[in-house]
C-alpha cells in the first residue's frame, strides 16, 4: 500500500513540474521584447510594400501597382474620390497627375491572420500643371492588406489629408499706409485727433472773400 501511494505521489510530483515548465516557456514567449520584435518585423514587411507603392507612382509603373493592387481594391482619396483598381492605374498616365516624389512610412502594422492593417503618413509632391510651381500635401493614410498565397495585396486604402503646401500662393499683401476713404463718425481717438482733423477743416477751407463797404447813398439836392 506505501509502495503505490509514494509511486503515485512521484508521479503527481513529475506532473506539476513538467506543467510548471511549459508555463514558464509560455510566458517567456509573449515577454514585452518579443512582441516588440515580432511588431518590428511586421512594419519592416509593409513599409517594403510601401515603398514599392511609392515608387510604382512616381515612375509611373503600371505593372508594379498591378502586383500590390487586389482586384478588389477601393481607394478613399484626401478629398473623397473613391477609386478602383483599373481607376488607380488610368490615373498614372494622365497628364495633370504629375507626382514628383512620394514618401509614406508605415508607422503600425497589425496582422490578423491573412489580413494586415497599415497605418502611416505620407508626403506627395506634385506638379500644379501651371508652370514649375509644385504643391506639397501631408497626411495620415490606413492600408488594409490580404495575404494571397504568398503576396500581399491592397483591399482598401483612405488618406486623409492634414496640411497642404503650394508655392503658388500669394504673398501676403503688406498693410496698406493710406487714410480711409470714409469718416467713422463713432469712431473717437481722442482730442489730439480732434485738434488735428479741426486743424485739416480750416485749412481746406479757402479764404472769406473780403466785401467792400458799400457806399452812402446821395440825398436828391
């Protein structure tokens, strides 16, 4: 009877510390470090796909957006254009589309399985179509990848835009020294200015003629 109960009780002991075990490499595996690993090696995979997207643009390369674009694609411009795959490729050969450069970085990446949700900003420079002047947008953009056998694919894509640079722009016109063309009646500045706009009156008033006096009528003789 003692010889079944200290085998079983070996045996409950060899249970708990292989259990403990595993526990321990379990939570060694999910460790702050690890994680921040495996996000780096996530962003390093999508900001490679962005920068193909990038250059697909710039140099007008339309087999190179064909392989990041799914045929499903539905593209939310900065000011609301909603575009499809084959619309995104016609846009490359349009003259008034003249992108110089562009740069999106990929600031997360999280991946749910076949599914990858991008977010990043982005800067574009492009011609105005009027001369050499250029305009520079920034802003913010959310990709959402599909793993296709062994490719990632775009699905769906917003931008949104936060600030827009144009050197086309006006200067801004100094403040004018002149006087107002009108009088403020409500307006008082005080009596300095009351002194001087009565000084102004009198002084563009002309002269009072001077009148002869008349001369005396003569009695009849």
């Amino acid at each position: 009877m003692k010889l079944i109960f200290t085998r079983s009780s070996l045996s409950f002991c060899a249970l708990c510390i292989f259990a403990g075990s595993l526990f321990a490499q379990s939570a060694a595996t999910v460790t702050p470090a690890t994680a921040t690993t495996s996000q780096t090696a996530e962003i390093k995979t999508m900001q490679k796909l962005e920068d193909q997207w990038s250059d697909a643009v710039v140099k007008r390369d339309q087999y190179g957006l064909e392989l990041l674009l799914s045929p499903l694609y539905v593209g939310i411009s900065a000011n609301g254009e909603v575009t499809t795959r084959n619309q995104q490729i016609a846009l490359l050969f349009q003259k008034t589309n003249d992108p110089m450069t562009m740069e999106q970085r990929v600031i997360s990446a999280r991946m749910l399985g076949d599914v990858s949700v991008v977010n990043g900003t982005y800067i574009l420079r492009h011609k105005t179509g009027t001369g050499n002047d250029t305009i520079e947008e920034r802003g913010i953009y959310t990709h959402v990848f599909q793993r296709v056998r062994s490719n990632w694919l775009c699905i769906n894509s917003q931008r949104t835009l936060v600030a827009e640079d144009s050197s086309a722009k006006a200067k801004v016109s100094k403040k004018s020294s002149a006087e107002l063309p009108f009088h403020l009646p409500f307006l008082y500045k005080g009596a300095d200015s009351t002194a001087q706009q009565q000084q102004q009156q009198q002084t563009q008033q002309p002269p009072a003629q001077q009148v002869a006096p008349a001369a005396p009528a003569q009695q009849p003789q």
